[in-house]
C-alpha cells in the first residue's frame, strides 16, 4: 500500500456517464487482486477535500484500469482529466475475493458493481467455473458485456430493470435455477445494498458461501478515521475499508 | 539547516509536528506509510474506559475544504489499549501520546491511570472538548473551574506530563487555558474541532444522529491560528496549535501565532504520507526565509 | 412550479434571496449584471454616520474556501447615502434594506433616523456585530443586555421593520437573539462573519493592520447552519439564515434549519450573477424534491 | 461587462513560466480597449475561491488573449487548462488608457505588465506615433519583442536588471533622453508599483501627462467589495478595479 502520483494514461467514456480511466503505476498494478480498491485524488485543492474510493477493474502492469461513473462532483472532476495529468493514488486499499481453484463461483454484478468482478473474471476465470449475473438499471448502464464474452464463462445471464437490451429482471430473478444449474457453491457479488438485501434473503440460507463486496463513505480507505462503518451480524461496527470491502455474507447485518 | 527541534519544557521533540487524535488511528497504520520515527511525536486516537462501538453511520460528511466527523469515539477501551501501545511502541522511538476521553471526571481518572503507569506512553492528552455532544449536553471544557477540577484530579493521581486539549466551543477559550495551567496542566493544546451541523434536504433530516458534528480540515484554519495566538498570549505553558494545518507555510504561521509545536488532524486521513510532507516543507521554508529554529519566530509577530 | 415567496410578516418578499451588506455595493452595480427586481430584497453595504475612508489595505485574504476581509466600513456616511439610495430605487421596485452601524448607540440612532424617513427604504438592519476590532474592543452584540439597549433605542425612534444582525463571536448567540427579540426586533439575521487570523510568515507580521479579520464564504456554511438553527429555535420572529450560501440546496438548508429567508454574502463578490443562479437552482430543486412552498419544510426536521 | 463561460481556444507556454491563453467571447472581444481586464475564474470549486485578474493583452473577435505569468496556485491552475476547457470570465471591466490621435505616446512596461501595452501598441501604432521602453529580471522575462518589431514604432529600447540579451538597466535609465529625442507628450506604462515610483521620481514632474495602469489584490474586480484600493493624493482611497486600473500618475500618492 502506497500513495503515489499516478500519470493518467488515458481516460475515455465508455458510454453516457461511465468512464474507463488508465492509469500507470508498478505498485498498484503488480499487487492488486479482485475486490482492492484505491482512493483516488479528484482536485489539487482543498476542494473536495477527500479522495474517491474506486475498485480495481483490471491491471496490466505498470497499468491499472478503474471504472467509473460520473455521479457527482468528484467524479466529475476525475471526468476532466487528461493524458498526462498526474493524479495522486492510495493504493491497493482493502481485502479481496479468496482465490480458489477448480471451484463453480457464481459472480454476481448490479450496475457499476461490475468493476471488481470483470477483475475477477479475467483472473479467475483460467482456473474456476465462472458464471455470471449482471443487472443494471438498463442496457445504457450495463457495460462490457462484449468483453465479457471473450472470457469462458459457464452461463451468463444479463438484466435490466426496465427490459431495455436484455431480459427484463432483477439479478435475483433466476438466480436459484442459476445456482443449481451450475453446481454453484460459492458466490461474489458486488451493487448497491439494496441487491445485497435481496440476495441475502434468496440465497442466503442455501447453505453456499457468499462473499459480497461493499461500499461506504468513505474518509481515509486504510482503517483509520472510522467513518466507513457497517453494522454486523454480531451487532458490531466493521470497516468496510480495511475489514473489507470484501465480506462473507452472513459477517454482515442486512435490513431485511 | 534549519534546527526542527521543538522544546515542549517537559520533553525535546525531534520536530513540531504530531499527528492529532482520530486522524492517526493507533500510529502502527501508518507504517505501511512511512518510518514512524520521522515523526515529532502522535497521538493515539481518544479512548474511554470500556470498549465503545461509536456513533451510528453517516460518521463523516465532506464541506468546503471542511470535514465534519461524529465518529463518537469508537475503541478497544483503556485496557484493551495496552497492547496496540506496546505493539506499535516496539516498532518506533517516537514518544507516543495517549488521548485520554471520559463520561466524568472518574472516569478520566481511571483511564489515565491505566494509561499512565506504561513505560511506552510519554504523555497523556486529556480531550475535554466533546464535539459530538447533541447541544444541551455538557463537558468540562465548557467551563473554567470544571475544568480546573478535572486537571487537577488527574495532575493529582498521575506521573506524566499533562496535554490538555481545549475546544474552541466555549465562549473564552483563553480563560479555559488559564484555568487549565493554574490546575497545573503542561501544555495545551487547541483546537478540537468547531461544531458544525449538516442537514439532508431531501429526506429533511440532520445528516449525523447526533445532530452536531464536528468541523475539522483547512476550512477552520484562520479561525483555529486565532485562537492560538490568543491562548499562546493568556498563557505561560507551551501550546501545540491545532487547525486545518496541511502545509509547512501552515506550521510556521502557528508557531508564529506562539505555539511551540503542533497537531496535523484532517491532513493524515487524506494524505497518508502528509504530516512528512509538511516536515520537509517545514525545514525547506525555514531554510529559504533564513530562519535557524523555531523559538526565533515562535510568538514574534511584529504587531 | 413552486412558490418561493418568503413571507417575514411586516414584508413578503418574492424570494428568499437576499444579497448581503457589503458583498452588493449599494445595489446599483449589479445592474449592469440583472435586473434588481429578480431578487427577494437586497441590503446595502453597511453604513455610519459621517463619511470613512476604510481600513489600510490589504482588506482582503483568501483561505481554503474562505475569504478574510477587514474592509473597515469605507462609505458615503448616511446622508450621502441618501442619494444613492434614491437612485437605485429609482430602478428597482425591489424592497431595499439598509445596513445601519454605529461607534455607540447614539451614532446608531443617528444613522438610523436618517434613513427612516425615506420611503425608498424598506427595512433597517442593525448591524450590532463588528468583526473587525482588535480584540479587546466591545460591540453591543457581544451582551445581551447592551443588545437589548440599543434594538430598544431603535425601536422607540424609528418606524421601519428592524433587523437585527448577530455575530457568530459571541458566547452565546441564542440569548443575544432572545434579547433582540424582547427589544422588539421584527427579524434576527445572523451570521456575520466569523473572527479569524492571517498570518504572513515572511514578514512575521499580521496579514492586516487590524489584526483579526471576518471569515466569509462556503468555509463556515456549517457554522453558520449549526447556529441559524440554534437561533430559530430561540426566537418566534423570523430569522434570516446567512453564511458561506452558494447553492439552491444550501437555500434548502437553510430554510429546513428554520430560516424564513436569506442572505447570500461573499458568492455576489466572486460571481456577480450569483444569486440569480441561487434563486434559479432553488426553485429547480423545489420542483425536483416536490417541496411545494417554503413554509412546508421550514424548521421542519424529522429528528 | 457580464459573466460568461467563455471556451479556452488555445492556451499555450510563450516561455518558462509565461503562457498565452486564446479565449472566446464575442462580448468582451467586442468590447474591450487597452487598460481593461478580466477576472477569471481557476477552478470550478470554492477554493481557490476567487477569481484571478489578468490585463486583456489582443483582441480578434470573437476571440481575446490574456498573458500571464504563473506565480501561485491560481495561475498554475489557469496553465492546466486545455483547449475545450470553459472558464467563466467576468469583463470586460476597469477603464483604459485614453484616446488620442496625432501624439507622441511613450509605452513603459515593466515584466508582465506588458500586457495592455501590447494591446496599446496593436490598437494605436496607427493613429499616434509610439515609442516604447519594455524592461524586466531577464531576458527570459522579456516577451514578444518580435512581435513588437512588427509595428512601427519611433523608439524601442529593451532592457534587462542582469544584462541578459539586451541592455542592462531599468526602464528609467534612459527615459529622459527617450522622451526628449521623440517629443513625447503621454506616456502609458504597466508594471510593479516600484517600477511606478522610480517612474514617478523620474517623469512625474517634467509637466508631461502620465497615466499608469496598477494592480491590486482584488475580490471582485467591479466595485463593489471595496478591497483593491490605493491610496490617493488627495489622501482619499480609489479603487483599483473600477476607478482604475488606469490613473494619471498624480492622481496616487506614492512611496518616493
Ligand atoms: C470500496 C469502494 C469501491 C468503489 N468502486 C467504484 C467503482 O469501481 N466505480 C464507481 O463508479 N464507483 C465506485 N465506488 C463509489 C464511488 O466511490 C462514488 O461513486 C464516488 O465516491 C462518488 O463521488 P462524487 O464526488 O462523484 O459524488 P458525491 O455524491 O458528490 O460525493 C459526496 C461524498 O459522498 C461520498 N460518496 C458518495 N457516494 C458514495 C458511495 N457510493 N460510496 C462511498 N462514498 C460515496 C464521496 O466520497 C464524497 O465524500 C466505490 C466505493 C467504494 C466504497
Ligand atoms: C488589473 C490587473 C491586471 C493584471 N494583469 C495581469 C496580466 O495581464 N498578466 C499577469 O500575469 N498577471 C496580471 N495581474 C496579476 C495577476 O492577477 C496575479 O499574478 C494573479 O492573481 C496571481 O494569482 P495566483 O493564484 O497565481 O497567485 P497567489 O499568490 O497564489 O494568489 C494569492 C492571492 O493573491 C492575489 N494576488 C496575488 N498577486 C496579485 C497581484 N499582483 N495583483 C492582484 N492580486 C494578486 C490573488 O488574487 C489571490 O487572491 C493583474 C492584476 C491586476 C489587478
Ligand atoms: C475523524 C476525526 C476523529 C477525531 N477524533 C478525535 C479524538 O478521538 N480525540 C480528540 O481529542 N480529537 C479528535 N479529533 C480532532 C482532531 O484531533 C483535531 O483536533 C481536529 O481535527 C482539528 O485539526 P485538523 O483541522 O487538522 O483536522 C478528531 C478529528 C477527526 C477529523
Ligand atoms: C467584503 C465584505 C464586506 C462586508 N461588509 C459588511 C457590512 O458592511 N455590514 C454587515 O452587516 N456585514 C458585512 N459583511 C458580512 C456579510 O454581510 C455576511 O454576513 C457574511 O459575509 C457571511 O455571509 P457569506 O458567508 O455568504 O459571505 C461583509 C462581508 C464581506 C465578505
Ligand atoms: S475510510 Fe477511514 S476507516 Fe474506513
Ligand atoms: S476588487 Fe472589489 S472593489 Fe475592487
């Protein structure tokens, strides 16, 4: 882990808000693994003040990817950099998905949740059984998937919310046949909270492992200001930063 | 080249700058960082007597160049305390600072007394400014002679040197100060964070359950190095500023104000490797502006 | 589309954006920017009896999302003001506010009596709060009781609606409103700017001649909110929340905090159709959060 | 004068720390004489929070060009701007060298404060016969002294305070000659306030008229924050941005 400045390589819309930034550090991309994450600095200034936390897309060393979407200031201004800007970098930051081999991992993806899991994939994908669900708001939202394609998955399975492009569904709607189709016994899931209620209460007691990764707001992204907490299962604050973002399903405490 | 040195009286820091309670975690974080021996001195994050879980999320919510936190003073609790002291002591000369919390004047006792009989700690903050207090709620801080109660409790029943932390949320803070070295405190240092209030329009609700939240980072620095030069000119024993310090230009407009050290806070949780950084710059500037050490320029504003 | 009336009970203002005393000249040079009849009401750079020259420069510093300023009250005097009154008026039928200051109560008067007479003026604002005197100096906002002497001389010798405006510098803002308001002030606005400290390390000097100076701007928006909130809660006349406002979200705030209107200060000096943009954003986000009128979310936290 | 985005066209390096930034703006390019300004906006966040003030240095509408020196965080943040970028611009504001026809004008600048009189030099070569004495640290401080020679001047006297690649000295050092030699009656001149001094002692009492174009720490740049003054001979401050930035040299009270 190191705070560096990191020369922006290129930084290009995929599509509408969301962005492909790459970037070149040795450090970062030879010792990222699916699920790290770095804090990025969006100004210069004092203003914003704190850096963003983004997930590892993908590295290529001296290179890293990050992927991102543009949802408020600080994204915005990260939107704004040009090849050759430095930026300053603190990273890897977090845990990651446990390695595994010869496995049946079920991958789960909500909108721009996908960017520690296209990680996994490209790492995983030689030595596991992947399959994958990947939902998003709609087909303008939901990236990649022809990336994705390149990779051997054993199923793949996309949704939107509103039907547009792909099936019409939530990441939850076939994900028990999914499972038992595939011989799943182990999944990695990244979205929004609200996917991780609802995959808790379908596949939560089907007596997998899942492991989930998470966000919070986050201050510092190493475990030292206590501000990006969750409640868990044992009624106790963890750090999302450093005691994740990576969690096993049943660590944590869900709403429903 | 310049001479860093800072001269608390009671202790000789290698340099001014001490990375502040709450944005330096327990110190051992940082060695991933950079070599803890760099430091003038840290401090640990503020701990109770028993284990606290702190506030419920949000804790922390970004300003303009501002932070408000209410993180409510999450730990292991005193005795728990005991070993990430000795853990990160053995990893580092540095003199460790220890930030004493209570609920009431017992329970600050009880905490330094834990804390005080360790070899590994060299000094005892006493944090009586309680930013993250709904209003109503009161600490010792607010008033002068609750304040000269509790220093003199804890000068009373403990060995080390005594750092007392003041709030700016008081209507005098100097005449806190003053209370604070009449009751025999060491140092002060000043400020904690500001109270600042931040409020979600859409869901028309406070941001932080605790409705207050405390300001900290560059934001409150022209109101902090005020306040420093005010209790550095009602008071006799060393002051360590405090206050949105993120540059070496900062930690010399502090010692000018009159503080003899100083506290980095908001700069350490975003920019790990900060309180380094603004050592070099220190000794940089002083060096372009020709300045041979610290107590030449320390309170000697040509008013 | 929503209503943005702001309804202070003596006057109901079309919106509840008002530009602040001091960052909007005396009205007159925004025109070349909009027309004056966008706004809600706008006050007019503070004013005291005889003609002053201001403060040596610099009068201004810049901070981290903050400015410094120690302008020092440069104006025409009150009856040079007067023509500059009539001919603004003469262009905007927008309710114009005046900004009365004062050595001591009797200059307060004065000033006071002058404009009161004119009907171009709409309302008095009792500017009690002077953040550019060396510490040590005194004004009457610094005590509740000197605060309810002057609001009351006024009161008894003058006609207009009065405003009284508050310093964040005081030890307890609240019983300074409440004293206000006993003394018959029609409306509380506050904050002024909050006392800080530059420092020029080169020189070992003061940035200003005066020592301290009035922080301003997005910087203290926290502050600010934390105590709008604190004095709505103290007063049943109207409060006019102020302090670092840039946005239509910080409007919201502000309202939801318990302000009936506001004040935007340092935001028309860096960008001069500022609080056009305010006033716009406002009722866009209104629309967006379905806030129907002001008086719907005002004070009006689910806590 | 109004407040508009205006497009960064280009914004390139003249030499070592001076750039030369193209901007459009059919408004102020249209509207803009020598001795007016523009306030700049550097960041699109609250810090720095202030706009920055830089002399209007051509026109060519729809476009104009400042020229500036990068001192500080303001105009390091201004020379990262890349073309496409917008800036909001303020301006044009403050008043300008006056009008003449038929006279003999001497331009004096010192360093950067070239900027108007280059302006001065483009608008008025014309219609006046122009001289010019231009100074500064070094010769890489000295700017566009080929472009210059492209106008027809009666005199051009370019000097150096080290001697580098043209004459050591300062403005002062010949003027008197100067102005007697080519019968001037006006001067204009831009630069530091002791370079207006030195000007001052020199040629403020030869019984020519002198108008100096100054700067000043400014808020607002328009007249209403009341924080760019000087002090003036009649004891009494002016502003700087909106009484000025042009003055006749007696109209100021100097140090020497
Ligand atoms: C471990 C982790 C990995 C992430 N990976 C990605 C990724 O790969 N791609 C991507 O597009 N986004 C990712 N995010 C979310 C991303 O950090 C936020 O979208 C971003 O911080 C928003 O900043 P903003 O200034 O644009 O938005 P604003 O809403 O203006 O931000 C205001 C404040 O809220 C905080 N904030 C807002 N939303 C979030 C959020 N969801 N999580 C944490 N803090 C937030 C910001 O840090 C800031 O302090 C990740 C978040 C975490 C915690
Ligand atoms: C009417 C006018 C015209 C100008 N024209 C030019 C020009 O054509 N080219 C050019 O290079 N410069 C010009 N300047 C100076 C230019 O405005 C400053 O160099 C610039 O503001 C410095 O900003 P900074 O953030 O880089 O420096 P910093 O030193 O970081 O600025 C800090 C603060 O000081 C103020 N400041 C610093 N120096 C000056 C100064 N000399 N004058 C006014 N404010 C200052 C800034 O506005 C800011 O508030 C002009 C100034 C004025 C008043
Ligand atoms: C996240 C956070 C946690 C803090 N926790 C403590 C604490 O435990 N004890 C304490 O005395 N001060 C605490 N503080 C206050 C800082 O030590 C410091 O006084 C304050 O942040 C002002 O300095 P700064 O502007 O440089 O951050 C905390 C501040 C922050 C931002
Ligand atoms: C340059 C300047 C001059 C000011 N002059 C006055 C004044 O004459 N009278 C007054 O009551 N307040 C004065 N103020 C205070 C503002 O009206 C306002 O209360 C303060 O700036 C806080 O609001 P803001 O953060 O939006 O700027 C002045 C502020 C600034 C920045
Ligand atoms: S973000 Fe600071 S502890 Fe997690
Ligand atoms: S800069 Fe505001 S009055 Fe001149």
């Amino acid at each position: 882990m190191k705070e560096e400045a990191c020369r922006v390589i290129t930084n290009t819309i995929i599509q509408g808000r969301y962005y492909l930034m790459k970037l070149e550090s040795s450090h970062i991309s030879e010792n990222s693994k699916p699920g790290n994450f770095v804090m990025v600095a969006v100004s210069g200034s004092n203003d914003p003040l704190l850096k963003r936390p983004f997930g590892i897309f993908k590295t290529d060393p001296p290179y890293f990817y990050i992927y991102y979407e543009v949802v408020g200031k600080g994204s915005e201004l990260l939107a704004s950099k040009m090849t050759g800007d430095l930026v300053m970098v603190v990273g890897p930051l977090g845990n990651t998905f446990p390695e595994y081999e010869n496995e049946n991992i079920l991958l789960v993806g909500g909108g721009r949740g996908i960017a520690p899991l296209y990680f996994a994939i490209e790492q995983y994908s030689g030595s596991n059984n992947l399959s994958l669900i990947y939902g998003a708001r709609s087909k303008d939202d939901l990236l990649f998937t022809e990336e994705i394609g390149k990779f051997a998955l054993k199923e793949k399975a996309f949704y939107t919310d509103d039907g547009s492009g792909f099936t019409k569904g939530q990441v939850t709607t076939d994900i028990k046949e999914i499972i038992e189709r595939n011989g799943i016994n182990i999944t990695f899931s990244c979205g929004p909270d609200k996917m991780f209620e609802s995959l808790n209460s379908e596949i939560g007691s089907l007596g997998i492992s899942n492991f989930v990764s998470m966000e919070a707001f986050m201050g510092c992204g190493f475990g030292i200001c206590y501000s990006c907490v969750v409640k868990g299962s044992d009624g106790k604050y963890k750090k999302v930063c450093s005691d994740g973002p990576v969690f096993r399903m049943e660590e944590i405490k869900w709403q429903i | 080249m310049a001479d860093l040195t800072a001269d608390l009286g009671f202790i000789k820091l290698k340099n001014p700058v001490i990375p502040a309670s709450g944005t330096f975690g327990y110190g051992g974080e940082f060695l991933q960082f950079f070599d803890l021996d760099l430091l003038g001195a840290f401090v640990m994050k503020g701990v109770y007597s028993e284990e606290r879980g702190g506030n419920e999320p949000p804790r922390i919510w970004e300003t303009p160049s501002g932070l408000l936190n209410s993180i409510g003073l999450a730990g292991p609790g005193a005795e728990g305390l005991r070993g990430i002291i000795k853990e990160v002591a053995s990893k580092t000369s540095t003199p460790i600072i220890v930030n004493v919390c209570g609920g009431n004047d017992e329970e600050y006792l009880e905490v330094a007394r834990v804390l005080d009989v360790m070899e590994e700690v060299a000094m005892l903050e006493l944090n009586i400014s309680c930013p993250n207090v709904r209003s109503g709620g009161s600490c010792p801080a607010q008033s002068p002679s609750d304040t000269k109660k509790v220093v003199r409790l804890l000068k009373e029943n403990t060995k080390k040197p005594l750092i007392v932390k003041l709030s700016p949320n008081v209507s005098d803070v100097p005449s806190v100060a003053r209370a604070a070295e009449e009751a025999g405190a060491d140092a002060i240092s000043v400020v904690n964070t500001f109270l600042g209030l931040a409020l979600d329009v859409k869901n028309r609700k406070p941001v932080f359950k605790n409705f207050f939240a405390g300001l900290s980072g560059p934001a409150i620095k022209p109101l902090a190095l005020k306040i420093v030069w005010e209790v550095a000119e009602a008071v006799n024993i060393p002051v360590i500023g405090i206050g949105g310090i993120m540059t070496g230009r900062d930690v010399l407009e502090f010692i000018l104000a009159g503080a003899t050290a100083i506290q980095t806070g908001t700069v350490n949780i975003i920019e790990p490797t900060g309180s380094v950084r603004i050592i070099n710059e220190t000794l940089e500037l002083m060096d372009e502006l020709k300045i041979d050490n610290l107590e030449e320029i320390r309170g000697g504003l040509n008013i």
